[in-house]
C-alpha cells in the first residue's frame, strides 16, 4: 500500500496528468521504437526537471512546482500541496528537490511502471501506469 500511495505521489510530483499519458509517451520515445527505455525515462524527467526550475538554479522548491503544475491545468488533481509531494522524494528534508532527488525517484517510477522487467516500457505498461496513479487516490 505504502508502494501504491508512493507511485501516486511521484505521479502527481513529476507534473504528469494521466489524461496526456499518450503524449507524453511518444515524446519520451526519441528514437520511436515504441518502447520507452531507461535511458529515455531519464532524459524525460530531467526535462520536467528543468520545465520546473523556473530561476534555473538547479532545485525545483515547491513554489516552482506549484507553478509549473498549473501551467499544465493538473495542480488539483491529488489534492495534495507542492510542499507534501516533494516531501515523497526529498531525500535529504531540505524542503527543496534537486536534480538528483527528482531523478532517483523518477527511476522508481520506471521500475514500478516496467511490470515484466524488461528495463523498457510499452505503451500498455506506461497508460497502464498512469491509470493506476488516478485508481489509487
Ligand atoms: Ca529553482
Ligand atoms: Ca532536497
Ligand atoms: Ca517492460
């Protein structure tokens, strides 16, 4: 359970709104393979990353994310404030998610995604994904 309310949470942190799970599928798939990898599950999230640190200095506070979140119309939708969702991921409680911290939990979010272990994932396995983060609230 405590898995399931982890993988909501770095959903709702990472700024994604399920309803563009295909989008951003076919975005993250830069050589258009059909399949996401690792390496382009990475490269996704520190663009988020970087959509998110609006002053560019290298760590996203929840003033950011509040606004980068509703930019994208999905703010509201865990119910949940900035300041709790960086909480999930901020290894080192200084209130403020670096670089590293996004990307760690990010990598999570991949494995629990990737369900027959392969390191890609499907369209299936990521809609399957992002389905679930709206299920479990
Ligand atoms: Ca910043
Ligand atoms: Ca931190
Ligand atoms: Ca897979």
């Amino acid at each position: 359970m405590r898995q399931a309310r982890k993988l909501l949470l770095l959903g709702c942190l990472a700024g994604l709104p399920a309803f563009a799970a295909a989008d951003l599928f076919a975005k993250m798939d830069a050589d258009r393979n059909g399949r996401i990898s690792a390496a382009e599950h990475a490269e996704g999230a520190r663009a988020m990353f970087r959509a998110m640190d609006a002053d560019k200095d290298g760590r996203v506070t929840s003033r950011e994310m509040t606004a980068a979140q509703g930019k994208v119309g999905s703010g509201k939708r865990s119910g949940m404030s900035s300041a709790e969702k960086i909480r999930v991921i901020d290894s080192n409680h200084d209130g403020v998610l670096s670089a590293e911290e996004h990307q760690a939990g990010s990598e999570v979010m991949f494995e629990m995604m990737d369900r027959n272990k392969d390191g890609r994932l499907t369209r299936g396995e990521y809609s399957a994904g992002h389905a679930k983060l709206l299920a479990k609230k």
